[in-house]
C-alpha cells in the first residue's frame, strides 16, 4: 500500500497514511517507510510538493528510537540536497558517529546553518563544519571571531578555504602563543611577511627569556647565537618580498626594532641589494633614487653623508663602502645578487682596498664578515682568518 501511494506522484500524499506507521507500526514497518520517504527524496522526479509533505515525517522518524530506523535516513540521504533546516538539525543532534559524517558532506547546509552549529555546537561538530569544502564567508567570520584553537586548526587544514591576508592576521593575533597554530600560518606560500617577521621577533625574544631562565647566556653565547639566527630567519623571509613592495615592510621593521644595522649589514653582504637600498633610505629619510645615485657612483663622499643621515656606526662604514662599490661594478643595484659570488667579491674589494695595510682593521672586518655572511662565503672568511692567525 505504501508503495501504491508513493508512485501517484501526481496526487496530493495523504500523510496520515504515514503517520499511522510511525505510531502503530514495527520497526520492519518504519525501517521500510523511512527508505521509501528517503528514495522519494532523492528521485529527480519527485514534485516539490510531495517532498515538503513527506519532510516532517522523515523528520519524525530521525527521532525514531530505533538506531536502524535513523542510520538509513543519514546513509540515504548523506549527499541529498534540499533537505529542511527542521530535518537538518535533528540529524546534527543525533550521536557524533551519525552527525559528523552527515554535518561534513551535506550539501543542504548553507552558510547560515553552519553559523548556526558554530554558534551552538560542541568542538567535533564545530570542526566538521570548518572542514566542509563549500564553508561559507559567514562562517568563515564566525571562526574567526569565536573559534576555539582546535575548529581555527580545522580551518587552516581546509583545502579549499583560501584565507586572505587580513584573516591571516587576525589568526595569529588571536592564537600567537599557539607552537601549533603557528606552525601551519607559517607554512602558508599567502602569508603576509610582517607576520612572518613578526613571528620571528617573537620567538626570538622567547628564546632568549628562555636561555636566560637556564643561564645558557653567560657559558654558551647563546644570545648571539640567537641573534644570528633572527637576521637570517629575517633575511629569507625578506627575499620573498617583491621589491616594489618592500617600502612598508622596512618601516614596519623599524617601528618594531627590527631594522639593525647588523641585519643592514647582512642583507648587503650577502647581495640582497632592494631591503639594503630600502633600509638605507628609510633611514637616512631620503627617496630610493638618491640611495641608488649615492651607491651606484662610488663617491665616498655621497655615501658617508647617507650613512650619517641613516645613523649607521661609524665602525660598520667601511663595509658599506665596500658593498657600495661592489654593487656598482657588478651591476647589481637594485637585484637579489647571487650570494656567492657578491660574498667573494666583497671579501676581495675589503682585503685589496680597505683593509689592504691595517692589519687590525683586517682583522675586525673578518670577524664581521665571518658572522654576517653564510655557505661558502664563510667558508672562504674562515680560510683567510686561519691563514692570517698561522701567518702572526
């Protein structure tokens, strides 16, 4: 009789039929009227008004008590569009192992239902829903503001959810002290790179609070060893930065006290030339184009009044002298040089032109260079230092 009834699609249903079932009927009876209603929903076929009829009866029998009865409603229906927001919610608070896999695949779900489980939900609920592929801009804003670390997890290990820059920023406002958090924003190729330098300061100074709390300072230099790590972890997220790009990031290092003359130092020895010519003009308050004139004509003139309007030490002038003319003969203002190369000539300009007959500026300068530079380039600095420590 159910069946004779269901086929007359085009006649009004007469639910009590169904209704009678749910009261009277076995759960042979219900489990057979729930695959039915559930195969009337899912046919293509069915009128818009038999399904809204038989809605609230399969919303009736997703409260059945029978275990059986509410399985085939959530296998049958997993992947069915349309479903009601009655009959929605009533699978989403059934138990976790039918609920979960129905609030992550289910396509009736739209932005203001996942709200609404956010909104309500506990974590394994939430964290369905901010894996969901189709997760809706509300409820991407809802995550943000009141998610827990574990649902913002969920969402930053969605596949699908391309988080823009300004939702990068609120994350990491929001869960920095989170080691597993970070971990994931730090690996995004999106990030803004002032919360990579950012990040970086921080750990810095973490580790240093945590150096000191041991007294690892005083016996293994750790400071410096930290220090020296900061700049470079610095360095190669600066070399991700577009040029063009680099103006507002130098001034953000600056306010922040990140832009030192030690990291000034090692991004021009190491031929990253746009973060040194940028850094030189925010320091020295003058336009790219008179850092570029001043460096590219080698005048020591030109170049000692930049450095005493950038507030360079005087101890560090003769190195970037050094790059000045390096960058100059090689052509390689404004580029990312290769590193090597602009390491082994820096080191030969230094050792024939600058520190040529002070045996003690040749000295300094190698000790600066030994710390600042990287790869090979250190490798040839700990050469010369050997050679001139067996040479006295």
């Amino acid at each position: 009789m159910l069946e004779d009834i269901i086929n007359q699609r085009r006649l009004r249903l007469d639910v009590s039929i169904f209704e009678n079932v749910m009261r009277s009927g076995s759960v042979a009876d219900r489990m057979a009227l729930t695959r039915q209603l559930c195969d009337l929903l899912n046919d293509p076929h069915s009128g818009t008004e038999e399904c809204q009829q038989v809605m609230p009866i399969v919303t009736k029998l997703a409260c059945d008590s029978d275990r059986h009865i509410r399985d085939i409603i959530v296998s049958r229906l997993l992947k069915t569009d349309g479903l009601s927001a009655d009959l929605v919610f009533t699978i989403v608070a059934d138990e976790d192992d039918i609920a979960i896999p129905f609030i992550g695949l289910n396509p009736s779900l739209d932005d203001a239902i996942m709200k609404a489980i956010l909104a309500v939900g506990d974590l394994k609920r939430c964290k369905a829903v901010a894996s969901r592929p189709d997760l809706g801009a509300e409820s991407v804003r809802k995550i943000m503001k009141d998610g827990s670390e574990d649902v913002v997890l969920a969402l930053l290990g969605n596949a699908k959810v391309r988080l823009g820059a300004g939702y990068c920023r609120k994350i990491y406002n929001r869960f920095h002290a989170s080691p597993k958090v970070c971990d994931i924003l730090m690996d995004l190729p999106h990030l803004p790179c002032e919360i990579a330098l950012v990040h970086n300061q921080r750990t810095a100074e973490e580790n240093r609070k945590a150096a000191q709390y041991q007294g690892w300072v005083a016996d293994f230099r750790s400071d410096d060893y930290i220090s020296d790590k900061e700049e470079v972890n610095a360095l190669r997220i600066l070399r991700s930065v577009e040029a063009a790009k680099l103006q507002p990031v130098v001034a953000l290092m600056s306010q922040r006290g990140m832009l030192t003359t030690s990291l000034l130092l090692r991004a021009g020895m190491n031929g990253y030339l746009p973060f040194f010519e940028w850094a030189l003009a925010y320091l020295a308050n003058v336009s790219l184009r008179k850092v570029r004139r001043a460096t590219g004509t080698i005048s020591a003139r030109a170049v000692n009044v930049l450095l005493r309007r950038a507030g360079i030490p005087q101890d560090a002038h003769v190195l970037i002298h050094a790059i000045c003319q390096v960058s100059a003969a090689t052509g390689a203002a404004g580029k990312q040089a290769d590193a090597e190369a602009f390491g082994r000539a820096l080191v030969e300009v230094i050792m024939t032109r600058h520190a040529a007959d002070d045996e003690h500026e040749r000295m300094r300068i190698i000790g600066l260079l030994s710390q600042l530079t990287q790869g090979r380039t250190r490798t040839l600095v700990a050469r010369l230092s050997e050679g001139m420590s067996r040479a006295a």
